[in-house]
C-alpha cells in the first residue's frame, strides 16, 4: 500500500536508575506516507498532518519570548481551526537541533538522575508522553504548582479553571511538531498506528520516577513480537506543515487515545541536522462530554 524503507528504531525495553535507561534495538519497516496525508486521522489512527500556511522565520525560533507568545497565539489558533475545539493551552515547548547520539554523549559523565542534554536530541526510542494516568496527574500539578519540571513557563498554563472544565468536558493532549529551518532529510519523526498497539505492549515509568523526579508518567513500548506495530512517517516534512501527535484522549468511545512516537535513522537520511519545535497542548472542547 504504501512504500518502506528498512530501519531500526530503539525500543526501550526497562528503566535503569531514574532517567538513564537501556535499549534493545530492533529493527522496523517505516512507511512513507507522502502523498497519502489524507489517509491518517487524530482520532483513528493517532496522528495527521496539518498545513500551516503563515510559518515563521527560522531565527525568531531562537527567542523564547517569541515562542511562548506570537507562536503560542499561532498554534492555538490553528489547533482550534484544525481540531474545532474551544480551548488551547501550551504545557511545554522545546526546540530539538541535536542529534540523538551528541545529546546521550553529553550526558556520558552524568549521574542516571540528570539526563538534561539528552532532552534536547531527537529522541529515538518509542514512548507516549503521558499514560493514561499521567496526563491528568501533570495537569492536576500544573494547576496546583505551574512550574513544568521539563518546560519553559507560559502564559497559558492551565489552573484551577481548567481542571473544572476538564472535569465536565472532553479534553486531549496533543503534541503540535513542526520543522522550523529546513525540510527534515534525517531523523525524521515516526509514528505508530494507535490501533496496531495493545495495552500490553506498553509499560509506565516506575513510580519512584514518577514521584520524585518527573511528577507524572510516561508510556515506553516493548519490542513486538512479531511486525504488528505499523509505522509510518512523512518524507521531507516542511516548515509549512505541521505533525498532530495525539498523547491522551478523555473520550472511552474507541477512537484512538495514543500513538507513540520516535525519532530514526533511515537509509535515505542526507542533509543537515535536523531542526524542530515541540509543542505540547492540553484541548478541550466544551461541547462534548468528558467521555
């Protein structure tokens, strides 16, 4: 149906000490979407591309005043054009121009506990930013305490407002990824068909982790058993689109909740070190029951 290249992707198998951890590398077919960007939605598959037609410069994306204001404004514009829901508030946004091997070499003479420079490659082992149990402890803390332990500070952090909405209301995390220099030629983003991955194949931080050092959870996948997890990735991804990930979803109706994601190596990379921005996103839609 689609064309593939052979890859590998890293899949983390445990957790070793609280951050540092260990990997099984096991290969995988990535499928390259382009050209059927139609055929993928948030609430099927866990993941669409979006077009942004007024992308920005590359060099204001070296100020974080400007992305924690005239590109917060824009992202929650286009989320609620996009998505149609009513409310947009920015968690944390992170700029990736590393790659994934010069980002875990700096933190060769780190403790396990400080894996800071590893924070800004391009991560490259499966994982959900929030489990099922973790996206509404993060928010709770957030509304409670709005200091994100891996975020810069915005001025639409949820609070007390917000957990009364979500309370009543559907709500999502949504991470919001776009190139923001060049068109990404290398480490390019994957993403996995939420329904190809069972419950089972997923597993939570330890909760020692989630207590004392990341205040919420995060999903890491097993290696499969077999090629059931089916990938998929969009080839020479543009500053003018954008990639929806869907991280958690309130509604229990059998559309899809996650899809984890990660960054790989491929046998076509070529070009310059690719350059990103993150933006992770709480939505809501004050239309439509929590679940």
């Amino acid at each position: 149906m689609y064309p593939f290249e052979d890859t590998k992707i890293q899949l983390s198998i445990r957790q070793a000490g609280f951050r540092r951890q260990t990997f099984n590398t096991q290969p995988a077919k990535v499928h390259d979407t382009r050209g059927h960007e139609d055929d993928f939605t948030l609430d099927t598959h866990g993941f669409q591309i979006i077009k942004d037609s007024s992308p920005f410069p590359a060099s204001t994306f070296d100020s974080d005043d400007f992305i924690n204001t005239t590109y917060a404004d824009h992202i929650t514009d286009l989320l609620k054009d996009s998505l149609g829901c009513s409310r947009v508030y920015i968690l944390a946004t992170k700029v990736r121009e590393v790659t994934w091997k010069d980002a875990i070499t700096a933190d060769n003479d780190l403790p396990d506990t400080d894996m800071s420079a590893a924070q800004n490659g391009h991560i490259q082992f499966p994982h959900v930013d929030y489990s099922y149990d973790g996206a509404p402890l993060f928010v709770k803390r957030l509304a409670s305490q709005p200091l994100p332990p891996d975020a810069l500070i915005s001025k639409t952090l949820p609070d007390e407002e917000t957990m009364g909405i979500i309370q009543k209301h559907r709500w999502a995390m949504i991470n919001y990824w776009q190139p923001i220099r060049n068109p990404v030629t290398r480490d390019a983003l994957a993403v996995c068909d939420a329904r190809t991955v069972p419950e089972d194949d997923l597993f939570e931080d330890p909760p020692e982790v989630i207590e004392k050092v990341k205040f919420f959870g995060t999903w890491y996948m097993k290696a499969p058993k077999n090629d059931e997890h089916k990938w998929y990735y969009y080839s020479d991804m543009r500053t003018d689109e954008a990639l929806l990930i869907k991280c958690f979803d309130s509604k229990l109706d059998g559309r899809a909740r996650r899809a984890p994601h990660t960054a790989f190596t491929g046998s076509k990379d070529h070009g310059p070190v690719r350059s990103s921005v993150e933006i992770r996103t709480l939505v809501c839609w004050e239309d439509e029951d929590v679940e």
